[in-house]
C-alpha cells in the first residue's frame, strides 16, 4: 500500500515561504543541499511523528500543495495513472540521493506526486 511520505508547496518567494512556516509553526526550514532551490521542511522529531515536506519556486501559476506518495514502481504506477484516467505533468526525473519522482494530475485536476524511493530503484 502507498501512503503520503511528502508535502510539497509551491511559493513565489520560496525563502519568504519558508520564513513563515517557521514563524507560524516552529518547523525546521532548511536550504535544501542538492542541485535544485528546494527549502525541506521537517514536521516531527523522533519522539513526534511527522511527514517531511519542502517549498520549491512556482512553476505554474495554478501550482499549490502537492502530497507524495512512496511507491514501488515509478514506471508502473505511472502508467496506472493514465489508465485510470490521470495525466502525467512532469515526466520521470532522479533526485540525487533520494529516487526518482513523476508529477501528475487526478481525474479533478489535483496534482500529485509519485516517489520511488532509492533503495527500490533497479
């Protein structure tokens, strides 16, 4: 079964976003370490349950929040989604240190993603 592993949301000033993520609910904000301008946002601690999250720049005008959802197959849960009436909204792309993510979008026109995590890459 999936579940939700991430959150993902879009911001026009991403560092204005993540300052106030941190002022309004005392979360981690960090400047992500990898190629992309990616702040990660931490919502638990090892005593506290949390879903780990990040802010990225707009890349389109109707872009907001967005969960993640772990699966074993990128590949073929891509294609469950536009046999189930979905799109793709952007293609398979690595994340270095991380697996690999496609964007999409539901039959309502929600965005969501799908991660294949690095330990299950082949």
């Amino acid at each position: 079964m999936s579940r939700v592993i991430h959150f993902d949301l879009s911001a026009d000033d991403p560092e204005r976003a993540a300052e106030f993520y941190r002022r309004v609910f005392n979360w981690p904000v960090n400047k992500w370490e990898g190629p992309e301008d990616y702040w990660l946002i931490s919502t638990g601690t090892e005593k506290e349950p949390g879903v780990t999250g990040g802010v990225a720049g707009r890349i389109k005008p109707e872009d907001t929040t967005a969960v993640v959802f772990d699966v074993a197959s990128v590949d073929e849960m891509a294609a469950k989604v536009i046999q189930a009436g979905g799109q793709i909204r952007e293609s398979k792309k690595a994340i270095p240190g991380v697996g690999y993510l496609v964007m999409c979008r539901d039959t309502e026109g929600n965005t969501f993603g799908i991660m294949q995590l690095e330990e299950t890459t082949t």
